[in-house]
C-alpha cells in the first residue's frame, strides 16, 4: 500500500497570498470600477537589461549549430559562470572560494529547500520571525517542525525581529538551534545586519557546531559600505556556513532561473557518533543525481551581469527600484508612519498605526486608497502589528499609491 508523507496533511493552504487575492477580487466585484494597485507582490516589474538579452540571443543561436549545441551541461555548473562569480562577487570582498564550492542552479528558492537532504530530520531548527515563508515549509514537508499551535510550529524555535529589537536577530538562550536560517538584507522586513552581529552568530555556530543557512538574495541592494554582502566576510564562517545568492533580484531573473548556492570545503557537521562529514562532496553527490543544472542560455545570461556594460545596466535597475523605496520611505514617514528597512532592500515594512492588526490594516488600505500591501503577520508571529510594501513596482504606479496613501491619511 502507498502511504503519504503525512507532514504534508499538516501543511495549512497558501493562506497568505491566496487570502489577499481573494479579498481584492471581491473589492473588485463590489467596486466595479476601482483601479486597485498592488504594493504586495515580490516580483519584479522592469525587464532584463540589454546586455543579458544580448547574450541570450547569442547563446540561443550557438544551441542552433551543431559545431557549438550543448546538451546536458556540467551538474554544478559552467566554469565560465562559476569563474566570473569568484572573480566578481567574491575576491573584491577579500573572500576565496574555490570553483567547486560554487554550485550553480536555477534559483535560491529550490536549493534553500534542497540543502536539508544532507540534514537529518530531527535537527532542532532556528529561524528569524517574520520570515520568507519558504524555510518554515520545506521543514514542515520534511518532518522537522512538530505540530500547528496558534500560528507557531512547536519544534520550530522562533527568533523574533521586531521594532522593539532593532530587529536583530538575538542567539536564542531558552533552547539551543542545530540549524538556522537567517536572510540579510531580510525578506520581509527590509532590514540588515551588521558585521558585527553577524558575527556574534558565526563565533556563536563556531562553538556549538551549529549550521547557518545564509540567504543572501538581496546583497545587490546593499548601498551601506559597512554592511556584509557575503557571511564569508566574517571569519570562520566557511566552517559553519551555507550561502544562497539568486540572480532573481539582483537582475530580474525571476523568469529565467538562475542562483547558485556555495557549500565551501572547510564545512564540516557530525553524525550522530560525533564524527565530522564534510558538506561540500555530499552536495555535490546529490545535484549529480538529482539535478542536470541550469540551461546552457540561463547561465550565458547570468555571466552577461558581470560585463562591464551588464554591471552598469543592473545597478541602473537597482537603483530604479531603490528610488522607489527612498520616495515610499520619506512619503510614509512624512505622513506620521513608523517604517523600517528600504536603505539596502527594496522592502519596507511598516508598523500599522493605532494598535491595528496587520489585516484590519490591510483592509483599510485596500478600501480607503485602493492599494495593496502584504499584512506583515503572514510571514509569522512577530509580523503581527506590521505590513510589507515592496519597491518592486514601477515609478508610476509607486508615485500614483503614495498619493492615495496621502490624502487617504490626511483625511
Ligand atoms: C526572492 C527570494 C529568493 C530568490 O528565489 P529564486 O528562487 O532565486 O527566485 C530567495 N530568498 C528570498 C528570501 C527571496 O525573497
């Protein structure tokens, strides 16, 4: 008889992003006319620049001759793609890796999700809240959060972030982690962490043989030269530390499909009889059996980012979207709202006034301005009290919410 992984059965719906759905179709069909704008969404709205839709074309064309077709290519990746990331993301930042501790894929989500096959089931896992709603469940799928109390997984150890906090993430005191995720510049608050933080967490892993999953998907938005692109930027962190990048925000890639994960070769965790395995040839034992990497014409375009031209046309975008978190932060602030993050990330999360929860928030918006933002408890507990506006829209649309936003305050 085929049985199911019940952990799935304890899964609740996508209820965040389908509950806001439904609730602007049916301010929709009660408000026939309504021009509803959407600050809600994560995706990208500008397209790829014209130095990756040139090497796209270019390596579409190379797929058409038989001299220069590529079937499967390399499981870790192309060496030119893995070459140009080392030289251009990080020996800049004084960081050496090797080429075989890049691992190319086809995008940060999947492998924030695939990195714990190498983990056993009953480790005890940490994670910063509010948080990307992915960490909490690919962990549920896989056994290792427990049961669904009020909105709280009970194996799960919650790190909160929150005003009160400066939202930095403190290491837990009441129950120790064996693993945990933390995502700087923070999807969904907007907010980083400092060298200096980050590196209480590294020396904090160090001694206590604790794994720390990096999620660095927003290190292009970082404008402070003070903060941490890389954790490898801390030392010791190659002993401890797993780091997702995804070209999805850095160059609007959200469509293509391309990331790369970097397991170095100094890490090492234990079995259970307290003897060290190395991660590095582990990963790369389960992408050669699981996964037959990125296509050829996604990682020629991910390479096309670190030209000369290609640099200067992604920054250009990023700072498009940026210009758009600076206008959200100043307008929201200039109407009395107590708003965080937006300086290295193109989120801004806000404190509802008055007391409101993070729907009637929602709610209110929606009907008094017609504008749609992310009700902050969706991303966990300490989200409650709280909403997400992204910068990912386009100047016009963002010029057009804040002006509602504004008068429908001021009234
Ligand atoms: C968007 C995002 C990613 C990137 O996901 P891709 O699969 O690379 O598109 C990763 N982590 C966080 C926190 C994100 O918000």
């Amino acid at each position: 008889m085929a049985l199911v992984n019940e952990h799935f059965l304890k899964l609740p719906g996508s209820y965040l992003f389908a509950e806001i759905a439904r609730k602007v179709k049916a301010y929709k069909i009660s408000h026939r006319n309504a021009d509803v704008i959407s600050l809600g969404i994560g995706d990208v709205t500008q397209p790829l620049c014209p130095a990756v839709i040139e090497a796209m074309h270019k390596a579409t064309d190379e797929m058409a001759q038989k001299s220069c077709f590529r079937g499967y290519g390399p499981e870790q990746g192309y060496d030119f793609l893995r070459d140009a990331i080392l030289k251009n993301e990080f020996a800049p930042r004084g960081i050496r890796l090797n080429r075989d501790e890049i691992f190319i894929n086809d995008g940060a989500k999947s492998d924030t999700g695939n990195i714990q096959e190498l983990l056993r089931w009953d480790n005890t896992i940490g994670l910063t809240d509010p948080v990307y709603p992915v960490y909490i469940d690919s962990n549920v799928m896989a056994g290792r959060a427990g049961t669904l109390e009020n909105g709280r997984w009970s194996d799960i150890v919650y790190i909160p972030c929150t005003a009160e906090n400066d939202f930095v993430p403190q290491i837990p005191q009441q129950r120790p982690v064996d693993v945990v995720y933390l995502c700087y510049p923070n999807n969904p608050t907007g907010t980083v962490i400092s060298k200096k933080e980050l590196k209480r967490w590294v020396d904090y892993a160090l001694k206590n043989d604790v794994l720390i999953l990096y999620d660095a998907a927003y290190q292009a938005y970082i404008t402070d030269p003070e903060i941490p692109h890389s954790i490898y930027e801390i030392k010791g962190a190659k002993k401890c530390a797993i780091e997702f990048h995804s070209f999805s925000k850095t160059a609007g890639f959200t469509g293509v499909r391309c990331g790369y994960t970097v397991v170095p070769k100094e890490l090492t965790i234990s079995t259970l009889d307290g003897e060290s395995v190395e991660l590095n040839p582990l990963w790369n034992r389960r992408q050669c059996t699981k996964f037959n990497g990125t296509s050829y014409i996604s990682q020629r375009a991910a390479e096309a980012i670190y030209t000369p031209e290609g640099r200067r046309q992604v920054q250009q975008t990023i700072g498009y979207y940026m210009q758009n978190a600076q206008k959200m932060l100043s307008t929201l602030q200039s109407l009395g709202f107590r708003v965080y993050g937006g300086e290295n990330a193109p989120y801004i999360w806000m404190k509802t006034p008055d007391g409101c929860s993070s729907w009637e928030f929602f709610d209110a918006l929606l009907f008094g301005a017609q504008v749609v933002c992310t009700p902050g408890v969706g991303f966990g507990p300490s989200g409650e009290g709280y909403v997400r506006f992204t910068a990912f829209g386009t100047k016009e649309k963002t010029d057009e919410a804040l002006e509602r936003i504004a008068k429908w305050s001021n009234k």
